[in-house]
C-alpha cells in the first residue's frame, strides 16, 4: 500500500472538537426553535436519483451537481459514439444514475410527494443536513456545507409567515445578536408594481434591477432598467417606489396609493398587512414590529419560485451577506405531479450565523459537552483510589477522565490544555491518605484543596 | 419540466419525524456517554480524494467505494484507448478524483496525519456519521447508513480498553437492554494459539475456522481446518483450547497452562488480565466481571487489522448479529505514513440497535422532541385570545401550536392524532369567556377543564 501524503477535498472541511460544539451550539439551538414552534425533523438520502434532481436548478444548477459513477463495469453500455466524440455531457445519463442533494428543497418535494398518503396536512418539517456543489471553492463558499430549512405544506394561513417572522427572532435573539433586520416583500407587490407600469412580463428584470440598489444605488438601477426595457416615463413612476421610506406603516400607506389599481398589488399589501396583524397578536413588542421587520420593496428572492411572501435576514452588526431567507410557494410539488399543494418556508445559512457569531464573540463559553475535569496520573500505585474517584464522578455524570499512564506532569497539564479541560485534580500519595485533594482551575490558575463530596458538589 | 414519478435511490432511507426522534435518541444516547468518558466529537467530509481511499479496503472493497465523477468536461482527458476499449475500471482515475467515505476509520486516520500539530495527544474522539457502500441492498442492509466510532490513539494503556468496557455497559444499559454480552479476546492470544501448533504463518486460516464454532460447530470447524491446512494431531491440541468453558477466571488460567510455552500468548492473556483489573478498579460489579463479559477464544475481527484486545458485543433477547465491536489496532495513520500510533477504538451498529429498541418496545414513549399541545381553531375570531395564549406557552418554552385555519375539527383532531401530538385545547366563546379552558388527553381520551395557569403547569 503506498503512502499517500493525505489531504482533503477540494471545498470541503474538517471540524476539530472545538468547532464541532460551536456547530453543534448553533444547530441544536435552532432545533429547539423549530420544535417549540410544531415543525418536526425528517432526514432524506445523501444521494437521489439523477432524474429527480436534474432540471430543477436550471441550467448552471444540474452542472453544479455532483454526479456519483455508476458502480461495476459502468462503460459496458454506454453508446459507443458518444465515448468516441468524448461527449462529456451526454455520456452522463449513460455512466451515473444518482446524485448528491444540491439542496434539501426538492429531497423534500420527493419526500411529501412519496409519502403523501402517510403524512398528516399540514406538513411541518424541519431539516438540517449537507448539501454538496461543485462551486469553485472561495472563502466562505464550499462544496460541502449545511442547510437549515424549515416548512409548512399544505397550509395557506399567513400564520404561518408570522410565525416564521418569530422563529426568526427567537432564533438571533437566542444567538445574542442585538441588530438585525428581518426584511419581507411580497412577490404580489412586486407584480403590482410591473402591471401599474404597464410591464407586467418585465417583472423579473425590474425586480433584478432594483434588488441592486444596495449596491448600486439609483443612478445604477436607472441605468440597468433603461438597458432593460424600462422607458424614462417608466423610470418616473418607480422612483418613488424604489425610494419609499418611513415606517412599515407609511410604506403600506403609500403603496396603497401607488397600487390603487392593480387588483394582484393591494392584495400583496393585504397579505403583508395580515402576517403584521398576526405577529401582533402573537404578543410581539414594539421593537419586532417597528423596528426589526422592514419592509422591503427591493427585496426580490428567486421570483420563479415564490409566489407570496418573501423573507431575508441581516445582521446590522458584522459585514456579512444574508443569513436567512424564504418565502411562500406555490407549486413545490407539482415537479413531481402533485399539483396545488401552498407551502412556505425559511432556511438559516448556519455557516455565515458561525462566522457572525465568532466575530462578535457570541458562542457560549465553559465548553459544556467537554471533559470537566483530569485527574492527573501520578502513579500505578495511586489508580486504585483514582479510578474509584472516577467512577464516582462519572456515577454522577461528571464527564471526568483519568490520564491513562504516569507520564510527566507536564505532559498531562498539556493534555488538559490542549483539550480545554476546565478543571485538573491532583492526587498523590498524601491527598489520596488525607483525602484533601488539589483541585487546579485552568482558566485562572488558582489551586484549592476539596474533599471527594466538595468535588463533586462544585462540579455537578 | 417533465414530470418524474419520485423514487428513492437503491439502498436509501427516508426518515419521517417519529423515526427520527428515535434515531436521535440512539445517537443522543450514545454521545452523552462518549462525552463522559472524555470523547470529543469530530466531523470530517462526506468525500474524499480518491486515493485517499482506494487500497485500504482490499479489491472488493474498492468496488464497493461511489466515486464522484468529475465536473465539466470530464473526458476531455481521458485516454482514448481506454474509452475505445471501454476499460471502466482503469479509466475510474481519469473521470474521478473523488468519492464518499466507505467508513470513519481511514478518514480519521488522514484527520490525526493532517491535524497532528494541533491535536494533544492521547486524542479521543468520537464521530457519528454516515458512510456509503455500492453493496447489493437487502433486508438490513443500505447504502446509506450510519457508522458510530470512538476512538482513542497515542494511549498505550489498557486503561482505555477497560473504559470501552465500561462505555459498552453504560450506553446499553441506559438503552434498557438486559442481557447482552461484551465478548473480548486478544489477537495475541489467537497468534499464541498458533505458535504452540507450530504454525504461526496460519494464524488468519485457524481463526477464520473457528471463528464460525457457533454456526458450523466442531465437527465443521474440524473439517475447514483440515482443509485449510491443519493436521489431526493439530486438531488434537486445539479441541480442548476451543471448547474452553467455565467463568472468564478459569478460562484465563488454563490459557496459562496450555499457551505456557508461547511468550505472545502470555502477554495477551497478560493484558486480558489487565483490562479485568482496571474494570474492577472502576467499580464494576460482579455481574460485568462474570456475567456481561464473556473471554471468548473464538472470537476474531479483522486480524489483519487488530493487534491486541477485540471486542464483539451481542444482546441476547433478539436474534441479532453484532450490535457493537472493536479493537487494538497499532498502525492506523501508517497509512498516510505517520508510522508507531497506537490506538483502541469501538463502534455501534446504530441500525441494529434501532431493530432491536424496536422490537423490545424500549423506545421511550412521550415523543419529548414534539408538540405537546394543539390548540384547535374553531373561528377566526377567536384568534386575539388564542394567538396570546400560544405566545404564553411558547415563552413557557412549550412546544405548542394553534392549528392554522378554523377547519373542521374532525381535521384539527386528525392533525394531532397524525402528529402525536398528546393534548389538544378546545377554546370556544365560552371558553375564552369564562377562562375554563377544555383540555383533551389524546391518549386516555379524558377531557378536563383547567385555567390558563394549570395548562401551563401541567405541560411545563
């Protein structure tokens, strides 16, 4: 067997201990949040079919989409003209039948549309688990990474974007994170807006324009409407809208206005004016309504796809893309012939919540899933009454370890260090007769002495 | 889009919400011991290069590998030959650079080399994980299935064998099972064994044979020995060393007797002894020393890979194989040329013990993880005092929810029965008027009236 000198994948991670508790800190944290909420988890296969992932991501997406090799002698039956014109794309149906998940969206329509005569109506699930493209790997973006999603089908109450609204705020607060924006839109607003113009099949290059604002302010998305299709006239009419300011109160009021004639924009106003009223009863303060919820004209979020409400998540605190984002859908199944099915949903970008939370400095400090303590092996002889401490620690679920040989002092402290042990007891010869042990805090240095019951008591 | 009639891919699972909180309970379980025992959690890719893997599982193994085919224009490289022969097996290295993890022992292995400039020897870890294998699916077996290892390297002492004992005991008892067994031997016992026959170079051949004494009996073992090699005066010497009986005591002292003449043969029974005696010093009782744990000279895993103490644990109330198993390895990491790394490791067949949980009814009952309260909807207007008392309950951290549209209650009433859900609040205008709510019990089917405060008491 020949050496390899190991490596990783490109794009792809290992999580050390320490990282592990982070991850685990947020994904358990979020769990919580959706249970509380009535969502339950399901979990669906690392690899589908490739005919029930190909053709749901457009063209770019079904190259993103790591295809596994058939297993056995794959070649046997692969059309000999397309191997001679080494015709890479069209051999694929031929040497690979499965895929990697590209995301937990269509495992998910599969799931509802296979099990539909199992599952109750509405549907509430959440699910949080790797999804894989073959992206060109950069900072902050991998070919292996989680998803966090979390939705309801079979379901048109706008309580269900209410709630969304509150998970959402649950979740950050839980996180610590003190400024954030939940932004909605409704894809109905933005279709109001298209159709008051006059140019309702230019909704998606109008909503791709003004998206940019942030970015490149109005003079730019002028720019790129007029390159689209918009006339000066046009451009007239959405200024205002685009630069719609004040409270979310104001914006509804005005929208009304603007909207007065388009029948598909008031009812977006409606809907967004339902999901508030919800959020209200649902007990929130000022500070939700008025200051953490913002509505949005310029949010657009893959408009193919949703349907009503729409959802992003910022932090107003570290430089950082969105961290959350959804919305309401209207045909999730139909892909796989279940037609009508309404469902809406919200994901969190659990990578960028790590980074977040790093930067700020949020993660929970003490280390809790990790060994409390190392007792310090001193000698052979001593293991009689140390392994019987342990097992008196552990008796009370004090995760607890034993050094396991008696090798320098110095190497066992290194241990404890290295591993984030909080706490280190020293036992030899004297504490073991006198039974006041040494007990050693990492964090600051001090050294006491404690009796087995006094350990015990502290550390429990 | 065409439409496509949604299937599984060969060999996978999907995991609806009850099985998952049963699934989560197995590695939740499982993980609060390893932590415990000062075992730290690890996550590492879900693929690999390739050569990371290829030739560390034998040539079935490697057939049994998914590779990932390349992005892009995959065969634009590839040999023309090998296309025009259609060589599948040698082109694999031209189209594939990567593929999923076979198990979690050669990914760690390549984690401890990468990492070993951060990581603080002895390092324990454990990783929860799935891995995937092209084997032919059938009952019990999937491509997609969970792996659970704990492993320790760089610890010589038998301290950590006797914790896995202890790990074992612990992580099956708090399961509920009642009688099972952790089978241990020693690798060097097994080559002691061959050493007195005078045939040490047949170690893998006698062990393969005896190992199969529960299946095929003496009479069987003798006639594969026979032709594997052996001679009637062999079988002569091995006859009373196979059939071994009495408590593990007696075993080992006439292991003394028989292997007194094979210095390796010692030294297993040696470190056998060891591991009892840490055992004992942690406290256990007599039932592990002679009832649990059971020194089994049949027994043999993976020789090529094990070079001390094996374990093999069975439960005996389900006809079932293995439900656990590990060992002693020396040389994890030469592989990836870090040489003299020792390590003991032990891992859990989540799927089996899922069966066995199963058919035992020692799951626990109360579906914790879900919603334990459906509020009913019986009117729209009703939802000012419904919405607040949810947001009472959820700040009670109460996993509840307002069912989201005032359906019919045979409907809401079927949601929650679907669901699992143990309560259900009937508030009507009466109800929201008088303040006595109406609480059903789904599973006694009793409907009680209580105040908002005893709701709340009684689900915190």
């Amino acid at each position: 067997m020949a050496v390899v000198k190991p490596s990783l994948a490109k794009g792809t991670r290992d999580f050390s201990p320490s990282e592990m508790i982070k991850r685990n800190y947020i994904f358990d944290t979020l769990k919580t949040v959706f249970r509380k909420y009535g969502y339950n988890e399901i979990q669906t296969p690392s690899f589908e079919n490739l005919t029930t992932l190909t053709g749901k991501y457009g063209d770019e997406g079904d190259k993103l989409i790591f295809k596994i090799l058939n297993s056995g002698d794959y070649l046997a039956k692969a059309p000999d003209n397309l191997l001679h014109d080494k015709n890479s794309n069209k051999l694929i149906p031929h040497i690979s039948e499965k895929a990697l998940r590209y995301d937990l969206t269509v495992p998910f329509a599969r799931y509802v549309v296979m099990h539909q005569n199992d599952i109750t109506l509405p549907f509430k699930r959440f699910q949080v688990q790797p999804v894989w493209r073959a992206d060109r790997p950069q900072r902050g973006r991998y070919r292996e990474f989680y998803q966090c999603d979390v939705d309801v089908v079979g379901s048109e109450s706008l309580l269900n974007e209410a709630e969304f609204i509150l998970i959402y705020q649950e979740a950050f607060e839980r996180f610590g994170l003190k400024d954030f924006n939940i932004k909605i839109n409704n894809r109905k607003i933005l279709s109001g807006i298209a159709e008051i113009i006059g140019k309702p099949e230019l909704i998606v290059d109008m909503t791709v324009a003004i998206d940019k604002l942030d970015k490149i302010g109005l003079e730019g998305v002028n720019k790129e409407l007029l390159e689209r299709g918009f006339t000066e006239a046009d451009l007239a009419i959405l200024k205002p809208i685009i630069l719609l300011e004040g409270s979310n109160d104001e914006k509804l009021f005005s929208l009304k206005t603007i909207l007065a004639t388009s029948a598909v924009g008031l009812n977006g106003i409606a809907e967004i004016e339902e999901v508030f009223d919800y959020v209200s009863k649902l007990g929130a303060e000022e500070k939700l309504l008025n200051q953490i919820i913002d509505l949005d004209i310029t949010l657009a979020r893959g408009l193919n796809y949703y349907t009503g409400c729409i959802f992003e998540v910022k932090t107003n605190e570290v430089a950082m893309g969105s961290i959350g984002g959804g919305g309401r859908y209207d045909d999730l199944t139909g892909m796989f012939g279940l037609k009508g099915l309404t469902g809406v949903g919200v994901s969190f970008g659990a990578d960028r919540i790590y980074d977040v939370l790093e930067e700020l400095e949020l993660f929970p400090i003490g280390k809790a899933d990790s060994t409390k303590l190392l007792i310090i092996n001193f000698d052979k002889q001593l293991e009689s009454y140390t392994l019987n401490l342990l097992n008196k620690l552990r008796k009370e679920n004090i995760a607890s370890e034993l050094y396991a040989s008696p090798v320098k002092l110095k190497k066992q402290m290194g241990y404890a260090d290295g591993k984030g042990i909080p706490y280190v007891l020293l036992v030899g010869d004297e504490e073991a007769t006198s039974g006041q042990l040494s007990l050693k805090d990492m964090e600051i240095g001090e050294q006491i002495k404690v009796t087995e019951s006094e350990l015990i008591q502290k550390l429990r």
